[in-house]
C-alpha cells in the first residue's frame, strides 16, 4: 500500500498481508476462470464470439446457406444485391452469398492464425527458457538472434519473405512466423528468469536434478500461463497480419475465401454496396476484439496479485 | 577434538560483483563472506546467527555448491567439494540436503506433493519399487499422512508444507542437512511443532544440522554449538552455554542483549547497539565492527582480529577481549 | 485513565466466490490514553484487519458487519470517506511492517513528508519543512539535512522505519495504530525502534496500538495486552499480569511454545492442530478443537469473564474457578 495514498486518505486495495488463509477462497483454478468468465459479460461475448467463428470454420459446408459459394462457384445473375430474405447479408459481385463467404472466410483467418501462433511457441519457448535458463554467453547469442528478428516491423519482414517464396496462404503462414517466434522467446526468456531465482527451483538443484529436467519440470509448466495470455491476443494480431497480406495479394488467393480478400475485392463497390464491404469488416474488427478481450481476462483471472 | 568433522570449512571467500561496473571503471565488489574457518562436527547441530546481510544464508550455499565459493576450501565427507563438478557434484548431493524458509515457494506450485516427493527418488536412480514404501514410512514419520500426497502446495497449510520439504530432504538419507530459516515463515505454535519435529529426527537418525537462524532463542534451543556472523565474518563460535552465558565478543552481547524475551522490560534503558550495519560493497577497515563497537579502540581500525580461544570451547574475533583473557 | 479508543463488539467479513468469510467476530478492546497497548495472535487471527477497520481501510471485499469504534467518543464508523481523511494521518497515524514499500521510491523523503504536513496543516513551505527537519530530529535520525534530501533506497531499513514513524508523528496523532512494525527488522535495529516507540508514548504522551506475533515484543514494551485467536479475543490484561499469570489456555500455549533457555535439551510444547478456516461458522468456542481442557460446556460460545483487576478470559474454566 503506498503511504501517500494512504495519507491522503484514499482507500487502500491490497488485502492485510498475513489475515487470511487464500486458500479458504480459492476455487481450484478452472472453476475460478468459469467464475470470472460468467461474471465479466465482455469476456462472456467473447468466448461466444470465438466458439462461433470456429464452428463456423470447421462446420462452414453445413452452416453455410450457399456451400458451393462460399467455396467460390460464380453466381452472376444475383450479383451485388442487398441483403434480402433470400441473401442474409446480400451479395458480392460474382452474385456469391456474402454470409456464406464470410463463414468459409473464417477458415483461413482461424486456421493460420492457430497454427502461427502455435508454430510461433513451439520455436520460441524453448529458446527463451534456455536463454534465461542458463544466461551468459547461451543468452547473448540467442537473444541477438531474436533481436536480428525483431529489429524489423513483421508485416514489412512477413511481406519481404512472401514476396520471395511467392504469394500463398501456406507462404503467408510460414512468413509470419517467421516475424513472431521471438516475441515468445523474449517473453520466456524473461519468465524463465525470474523463475530460476524462485527456491523451488534452487530446492530442485540441490536434490541434483539436472539442468534440463528443471527446465521441463520445473521452468516450462510455470511459463505457460503468461504464453497462454499472450498467444489469445496474439492470435487476434496474427488475423489481422493474415487478412492485411490477402488484402494486398499476398496470402489467401481467389476464389478461395478469405475476409482480407473480400475487403479488397469490395473497394470499388463500396458507394453501390455497403453490404459487401461492411460485413467482413465487422468480422474481422470483431474477431480481433475478441481475442483481445479474452487475453485480457485471462490475464486477469491469472494475475498473482489477484490469484493468490 | 575426538570426533570427526564431516564438513571442514578453510578460508572460504564469496565476492559478488555488482552489475554496470564498467562505465565507472572499477567493478564494484559484495563481499558477503571473507576468511571463513569452520568444523562441522559428524552428529551436531551448529546454529548459525546474525543480522541480514551478514553472509550466513550464503554460508550455508556455499558449503553445499549451490553458490560456487571465489576462495576456499570445502571437504565434506572427504571430499574436497569445490573440486567437483556435473554428475559427481550432483550424486553428492544426495548426501547433503537443504531446507528453505519459505516451504510454499520452495516447492514447485504445479506439482503435486507426490511428484515433488518421488524427484529426488527418480533423480538419483533409486529402484521404482522403493520409492512408494520410503515416501510412506517418512511422511507418516514428519506427522503427514498419504492423504496430503495428491494435493497441490497452495493447498497445505504452512507447518504441513514445511514437513513436507523436511521429508524430501531427508528422503535419500543424507548425512547433513542445512536448515536455512526453517521456522521463519511459521506462526510460534506451529515453529513450536517443527523444532520439535528436527530435535527428535536427528536424535533418531543421528543426523548433523547447519542450522542457519535469526532467532537466537530458537537457535539456542536447538544448536550444540552456536557460530555468531557479522557483515562477512565469523566473529565468534563456540558452545551454545557459554555463548549464551557469557558472550566474548561485544557483537554477540549487543545481540544477545536486543532480543526480545518474554518477561523482560528493558526497553526503558538497555545501552543499545547504535547506528546500522555499514555496506558490504565497502566494509571498514580492521575489524569490520569497530564502527558501531561500544569498546573499539584504535586499533580496531587498523588490524583485523582473528579467531582465538577466549575459554575452553570458545573462539572469537576480537582485540580487546583476548587481551582481558590474557 | 480516560479511553481514547474504544472498540465495541466488532465483526469483519469478507464475501467472496465460496461465501461469506466472518474473519472478526465481536472483538471489543479499550486503548487509554498514553498507553502502549499489544494486539498479539498468529497469523489469521484477525489482527490486521481490526487494525485497518478503526482507519475504515479495509480491502475490498472485506467490509464491517457491525461494531462501533469510538475514538474520544466519536463514532468513525459513522464518518464518511471526507471525514475520515482528516482522521488517518491526523489525529490517528499508521506504521506498516515493511518500511520500504510503504516510501514511495520517486519522491525524496523530504518531498513525501512535506505532501502530508500540507495535507492535514495550511501552513507555507519554509515553516512545512523547518517542522518535518525537527520531528526528523526527534525520531534520532542523524544528518536530517541529508535525510531530507535522500530518496527512499539511499536508507537502510531502519533509518526508512524512522522515517515512516516521523511521517506518523508529524501531524502530532494522539494515536499511532504499528502493525508489525519490526518485523522485518534485524533484532538490533528493532530494539532501536521499540525504544523510541516507548519514548514517544512517555514523553509525548502518545498511545499505541502496537500489532504483533511476537510475545517477546509485547513483553518489552506494552503496557496491556489483548491476545486474538480465530477472529476473537481470548484474553485481556495488562502485560505483567498477563505473562506471568495467563488463563486462558491459548495464551498458556502461547507461551509455552516459545523456546525459552529454561527448557534446553526437551520437547517444547507446541500447540497440536490447526486454526479453524472459517471461525464465524463455529458455534462454540473457536479454540475447543485444539484445547487440551476442553469440555462439554465448549459447545457454547463463552463470554469475556473478568477474573481480576484488568483481567478478563475468554474460557468457562475461569468462570467456574471464580463463581466458585
């Protein structure tokens, strides 16, 4: 509690230091994160919001209304018409089905920010650990590596590399992992050092367990909490890197569906239909706010000083 | 001395540097322990005492390679210890086990007590049939039952978690055990229970403690022969009464004398200790307590003492009181 | 003797995800005037918390359930938030137990005690720090000059209590509310500041309630004690009387848990068992699972039975030896 709050009579917000038994009001951990989750009606959205948009991605042929659409048949007769009973939310100049291109659009956008994400921890988590494990020379030389990585902005990198291997979702995919995995390093790195001065860790040298047993018993399962945070928001960034790179021509390729794509293919009609463009937008502004708000949360319901 | 030493202590030196040294020019230099000497004897209990900052929390890691030593030697069991490195440093260790203060954080929050209990087992290769019977027969001795063996350390109370760490520790039958504030963190009823629990232990096992301690009573109450520390030194050492009764050194009466004891009131008068405890980056020069010695004379300032015999089981650090013993 | 301090009947609760936790109940205590009164119990007694209600400081989602707390007869539970500004700080003061993380590390000292004399006092700037260089002064802090230009981390832990018992003098308080104020001192700067806190309640007749674990403290330097088990109180009396003739057989425990050179070489007499989780849903008396007396009269909760001058207990044992 800092004193001049106190002083200036403001209310104090830490608990009593040693008054009460936390563990009295602990749930064990994933009641508590239901519990927060039901409580928070934005984080509540946002679980429903990301549950949909992978149903939508993995089921997209039996919820689409236009299945052969959404995978990309022409349609000219119908083109650009606005919402209607007929189109749910109009449709695109090829007379395609917009509702049924944006729920065939959340395969790519779910799908490579997934596996980003995950290609991402799995590169960058063990390079951190060993780094802050181990420190010294280890360290620098990892880090310095990382730093190569980082010193450039990782849409500019990402389009570097596509442009190189030709333009591509799986491309993409491989070009911004490329740009991501240190972020994971540096964050691990730095978990992983605060941890290895934690006595668990000295209590476990002292048994005479090895350097490499600690790191994966006693290192990595403490550091997925913060990974666990960071890669939800992450997830939400990489959607829209991917929808960016489809949007100028460099991931997802027609006819294939892809929300970035849509947009752009929606520009020059955005006087004669709204429709086409807004949707997609919308999709992706909430997909994003989703993951974001959901990583926020999370990091809430993980935060020490609230999870005692 | 008709017993054997089990850990033989000699000129143990632990510099730190400080980080960022090199704009300034010079490194500048922690050092948290200079010249120590010191006999653990095979089935004692040696207390460790003095203020924060004196080096006997570093002490007690550097005996056990935890911390590696700048200077010095190290022999355990007959081993010179700060020889050793990998694998033969980390099968000794089984023989040498340690106990923190804090047993909520010295055990791993997301492992069960049972997965922390059987890593020593499974680290030092012992036969898998073993370990279920050893962990049994021992958390039933600390006063656990195999009730507590799938819970998580959050889920146990401070004294139950301390038994815990106790169990693991003893689990490969060392031969020493450094106790590193082991009843810091517990409330006195429970503080009560653990000392009680590492008396009996080391009577039936005949075990040997570094018990390292701020708290000179329950120092006292447990320690065979007491080792007082002060900013890097040994400053005095020897047995628990004749610390107790009759201190040499005038640290240890200052320390003695500050504690808090129930039923006494000397808080109206007591010729205090003034002043605090200088930097370890810079200690004075000779002897490093002359700046706050209520005795110090000038030479204090210009040659360090040494250790020698100011009674029959007692050494200590000091000019002035050797010469009154001569 | 007059009360400065008196608190009635008060009860502290918590709600949280499993419920209500009742952490106070019915804790009645009466600090006099000039007076160092001890507040003792382990942790999870309710200690802290009772101490941060007087301030009404308690955290969220810890509110009081019911009590009173008069200082000088002036109810503070009824004070609103505007009001009770005017109180912390002013005429009741508080020292934390970790001096460092109660400074704010930016400002210098100087600059934080000059925030809070002009918090509670319209006074101008020069007159503001010749009043914070000699109440520096008067807590024997050497070279206040310097101290004053010193940021937190520059001084050592006790020179950093010092100066948080300066910040809490220096609206002159009639009571200072210290919980744990040494505890993460060494033992020798500890007698520093346990002296000067016995100085400033003789000689500026300040009284304080001083929170701790440790009975020796409470030996040094109270004048009366109260001992708090499971969110009550178990005993009352003045120190001396207290530690050398306790009653309630808690406070026996107590005692006798604390290794003393007497008893060098045998088992020291630990308490089995441990404190109740939830003490508001116990019935009975809070200490009957872990009583080496109790009885079948432990089912009900017993009152605070006064069994001598300034001594009350908290167990029908005493009733019985004194009702006959």
């Amino acid at each position: 509690m800092s004193l001049s709050r106190l002083f200036l009579g403001k209310r104090g917000e830490e608990p009593p230091d040693n008054d009460f038994d936390p563990s009295l009001v602990q749930r064990s951990g994933w009641a508590h994160t239901l519990y927060v989750i039901r409580r928070d009606v934005l984080a509540m959205f946002s679980v429903l919001w990301i549950a949909a948009m992978l149903i939508s991605a993995i089921a997209a042929p039996l919820l689409a209304p236009y299945p052969e659409q959404g995978a990309g048949r022409n349609n000219v007769d119908d083109r650009l018409l606005p919402p209607s009973t007929q189109y749910l939310l109009g449709t695109d100049e090829l007379g395609r089905d917009v509702l049924s291109r944006l729920i065939y659009g959340a395969r790519p956008a779910m799908s490579s920010s997934l596996v980003v994400v995950a290609v991402a921890v799995l590169i960058g988590t063990p390079l951190g650990a060993i780094a802050g494990y181990f420190g010294g020379w280890v360290d620098e030389i990892i880090m310095r590596f990382t730093d190569l990585f980082l010193a450039f902005p990782s849409l500019l990198l990402a389009m570097a590399i596509v442009a190189l291997l030709g333009p591509s979702l799986m491309n993409a995919v491989i070009a911004l992992v490329a740009s991501w995995w240190p972020w994971y390093t540096r964050l691990v790195r730095s978990t992983t050092r605060s941890l290895r001065e934690q006595y668990f860790v000295e209590a476990a040298r002292s048994i005479g367990v090895s350097d490499a047993m600690i790191i994966w018993r006693h290192i990595l399962p403490n550091t997925i909490t913060p990974i666990l945070v960071q890669s939800t928001i992450d997830i939400g960034t990489v959607i829209l890197a991917t929808t960016s790179l489809a949007f100028i021509g460099l991931g997802t390729q027609a006819p294939n569906a892809d929300w970035g794509l849509m947009i752009e293919g929606a520009r020059q009609f955005l006087r004669q239909a709204w429709w086409y463009s807004i949707f997609p937008g919308a999709a992706i502004f909430l997909t994003v706010l989703a993951f974001n708000l959901l990583g926020d949360t999370l990091r809430d319901i993980f935060d020490p000083r609230q999870y005692r | 001395m008709d017993k054997q030493a089990l850990v033989t202590v000699r000129g143990l030196v632990k510099h730190f540097p400080l980080p960022g040294g090199w704009l300034s020019g010079k490194r500048r230099i922690v050092q948290a322990l200079d010249n120590i000497n010191l006999d653990i004897v095979q089935g004692e209990v040696l207390g460790l005492v003095g203020e924060s900052g004196c080096g006997k929390t570093t002490l007690g890691r550097c005996i056990l390679q935890l911390i590696r030593p700048t200077e010095g030697s190290v022999q355990f069991d007959g081993d010179e210890l700060t020889q050793l490195r990998g694998d033969t440093l980390r099968r000794k260790r089984a023989h040498m086990q340690i106990v923190f203060q804090n047993p909520l954080v010295s055990l791993s929050p997301r492992r069960t007590i049972q997965q922390s209990l059987t890593e020593p087992l499974s680290t030092h290769h012992m036969p898998r049939e073993e370990w279920m019977p050893r962990i049994d027969a021992l958390m039933q001795r600390v006063g656990l039952g195999i009730q507590h063996l799938d819970r998580y350390p959050h889920e146990l109370s401070g004294g139950q978690l301390q038994r815990v760490s106790i169990a693991r520790a003893l689990l490969l039958e060392p031969k020493l055990l450094v106790l590193d504030e082991p009843t810091s963190a517990l409330d006195v009823s429970v503080q009560a229970q653990i000392i009680n629990l590492l008396d009996e232990l080391r009577r039936e096992i005949g075990l040997t403690y570094l018990f390292i301690s701020h708290d000179l009573s329950v120092v006292e109450h447990l320690s065979d022969r007491i080792g007082v520390m002060y900013l890097g030194k040994l400053v005095e050492i020897g047995n628990t009464e004749q610390i107790m009764k009759q201190p040499s050194h005038p640290y240890t009466k200052a320390l003695l004398q500050s504690v808090p004891r129930v039923g006494s009131r000397r808080m109206h008068e007591a010729p205090l200790l003034e002043g605090n405890v200088p930097s370890p980056i810079n200690p004075p020069s000779g002897c490093r307590f002359h700046t706050r010695c209520p005795i110090a004379e000038a030479i204090c300032q210009q040659s360090e003492p040494i250790l020698e015999a100011t009674g029959a089981a007692q050494w200590a650090a000091c000019h002035l009181t050797i010469k009154e013993t001569l | 003797m007059k009360p400065l301090l008196d608190i009635q009947n008060l009860h502290i609760a918590f709600d949280t995800s499993c419920g209500k936790l009742r952490v106070v109940n019915d804790i009645s205590l009466v600090i006099e005037e000039g007076q160092i009164f001890g507040l003792v119990g382990e942790s999870g007694c309710g200690k802290s918390v009772t101490s941060l209600a007087i301030l009404q400081l308690i955290p969220k989602p810890g509110h009081i359930t019911h009590g009173k707390i008069l200082f000088r007869g002036d109810d503070l539970l009824a004070k609103s938030q505007r009001e009770m500004q005017q109180v912390r700080g002013g005429k009741i003061a508080m020292i934390f137990q970790d001096p460092f993380t109660s400074l704010n590390p930016v400002f210098k000292v100087g600059r934080q005690l000059l925030d809070v004399i002009r918090q509670h006092h319209k006074i101008d700037k020069k007159e503001a720090k010749k009043r914070v260089l000699s109440t520096l002064d008067s807590v024997d802090l050497p070279d206040v000059e310097r101290i004053f230009e010193s940021y937190p981390h520059e001084l050592s832990g006790g020179q950093q209590q010092r100066v948080m018992i300066a910040m809490a003098l220096i609206s002159e308080p009639s009571l200072i509310i210290a919980d744990e104020p040494t505890t993460a001192l060494d033992v020798t700067i500890q007698a520093q500041i346990l002296r000067l806190l016995r100085q400033l309640c003789d000689e500026r007749g300040i009284s304080i309630l001083l929170i701790t674990h440790d009975l020796g403290v409470i030996s040094e330097v109270c004048d009366k004690v109260t001992v708090l088990y499971a969110g009550a109180v178990v005993e009352t009396a003045s120190t001396d009387e207290l530690l050398a003739n306790p009653q309630h057989p808690y406070t026996q425990g107590l005692l006798a848990a604390i290794p003393q050179s007497a008893q060098k070489g045998q088992a020291l007499q630990a308490i089995a068992g441990v404190v109740p989780a939830n003490p508001g849903a116990i019935t009975g008396c809070v200490f009957a699972s872990r009583c080496p007396h109790v009885y079948d009269r432990c089912e009900h909760k017993p009152s605070l039975f006064t069994i001598g001058e300034n001594h009350q207990s908290a167990c029908f044992l005493q009733e019985e030896v004194t009702h006959g």
